[in-house]
C-alpha cells in the first residue's frame, strides 16, 4: 500500500478535497486508539480540536461499529451524519430495527447458555450488546486463535445464521442481509450530495467501503497491511492529526482563493 503522504497521495488529495466533500471516518481505531476495554475508548483532544476546525469547512460523517448512543456520547461534537452498528443504525427503518433487534436478543441468550455451561473456555470473553448486532471481544482470553475458531462455530450454529465480521479481537455478529459500512457510505453520498469523499478505517468492517472503487471516492486505512483494499493507508493512529490538517489546509486554501476571486482584482490589489 501507499502512503497518503507520498507524493501520489498527495496528488490524489489535491483531486478529491473540493468545497463540500464529505469527510467520513471510523470511530475505534481511527478517531481514537484501540484500547483493552471497549467503554474505555476515547478521542484525544488535539484529534478532536482537529476535526472541529474540519467541521467548521466541510461536512463530517462517523461510520462506526458502535451504537449510535454510544457513539454520540465519545463524538463531542454533533456531526450532521452519524451511523452506528457498522453501517446498520441510522440507515434501516423503525420496523426493521425492531426485528433485528429481537434476534440479537434471542442470539445473546442462547450464547450467555453456551458460555456458562463452557466457563474455562469463556474466560475472558466478553459479549456486547449493541442493540441490533452483538461483538463477542475475546482481546482477555489466553488464547486468541482459538477463542475466535470456538465463538465462530458457536455463531455458526445461531439461528438464522448470522453474517460475520472479525475484527481486533472481536467478532461481530449482525442480522443477515443487512446494510454494511459500504452501503451506507454510498446512501450518505446520495442524501448529502456531496461532490466527492474521503473515507477513513482500520479495521475488516471498513473493507466494506475500501472495496468501493468510485473516482469521487479517497480510502485511507490506518495502518499499511497487504490484503487490504483501501487505495492509500497511513502507517499508524498517531498519524490521524496529520491528515485532518492536510484536509483542513487545503479547504482553508480553496476558501481563501473563492473570496479573493469574488473580490475581484482590484480588490486583490488593495485598488
């Protein structure tokens, strides 16, 4: 993968910032490190001084895994676009919330079952409830592979089947058939009109948008790995405050450059 800070990446952001492009992120990983406990997950306060200033020139949108309470609550500031339960909460209708919700229900009780009659293999596995999808963290037992081979085929025996996403120690589990990250990027692209995006993750859930391949579309993955289909990465989260002001720079310069045309050239002369 490239950097976004090479010299292509550079080119590529020169043709995507435009006045209204749409400035899309992940949450976890992303706006804010990864950390052992998922309630302890934070955006640092110069990532935030940051994306409040971006705010201010273009819209923002938040694709996360969380719920959309949890997720407004670590934001700090209300962006006009929010989406929770990777890619789910904030797109479906209130009677398709309702079902999805009643089968995760029904999918964490059956797995509470499974776990307490296993405890020593449930140690250090934790179930999140978001509502309409459920995580199974496993980032506190000693063994990874085999806790997610073992979560795997317990999901794999839920009815109905749920669609499975891995990601960093954890494994996602979301009602079948639903909208994915990629999906509600293309439907926030439509209802906001938006001229163009930039979108930015970490994590195997963003590959959802990272496969999309639209000429108005720039995908940043955090982090440089092979495997993955985002366009340009940056190598690690340190790196985030970086490209908000690389994207806050250049809407700042169109800006400067639009007045100074409207003002004509005497007035660019001081005339």
């Amino acid at each position: 993968m490239q950097s976004l800070f090479s010299a292509a990446g550079r080119a590529r952001l020169d043709s995507i910032v435009q006045p209204g492009v749409l400035c899309a992120f992940d949450f976890d990983g992303t706006l804010a490190p990864i950390t052992s406990e998922p309630g302890h997950a934070r955006m640092p306060p110069d990532v935030l001084q940051r994306l409040l200033s971006l705010s201010s020139l273009t819209p923002i949108a938040i694709l996360s895994g969380r719920s959309l309470a949890d997720i407004r609550a670590r934001l700090g500031f209300d962006p006009p676009y929010v989406v929770g339960n990777h890619g789910l909460e904030g797109m479906a209708d209130e009677a398709e919330l309702a079902a999805h919700a009643a089968l995760c229900r029904a999918w964490r009780a059956q797995l509470e079952r499974w776990l307490a009659q296993e405890p020593v293999r449930g140690t250090g596995i934790l179930i999140e409830d978001k509502h309409y999808s459920l995580s199974l963290h496993y980032r506190g037992a000693p063994d990874h592979a085999a806790s997610l081979a073992w979560l795997t085929a317990l999901a794999a025996q839920l009815a109905p089947t749920p669609r499975m996403v891995g990601g960093k120690c954890v494994l996602n589990l979301l009602p079948p058939g639903v909208a994915d990250k990629g999906s509600a990027l293309r439907e926030l692209l439509r209802r906001s009109g938006a001229p163009g995006a930039i979108y930015v993750g970490d994590d195997v859930t963003d590959e959802a948008v990272f496969r999309l391949r639209r000429a108005g579309l720039l995908s940043v993955r955090v982090e440089c790995i092979d495997g993955s289909a985002a366009e340009f990465c940056i190598a690690r989260h340190a790196d985030i405050g970086r490209l908000l002001d690389e994207l806050t720079s250049r809407l700042r310069h169109l800006e400067t450059a639009k007045a100074a045309q409207l003002a004509g050239p005497g007035h660019a002369h001081g005339l």
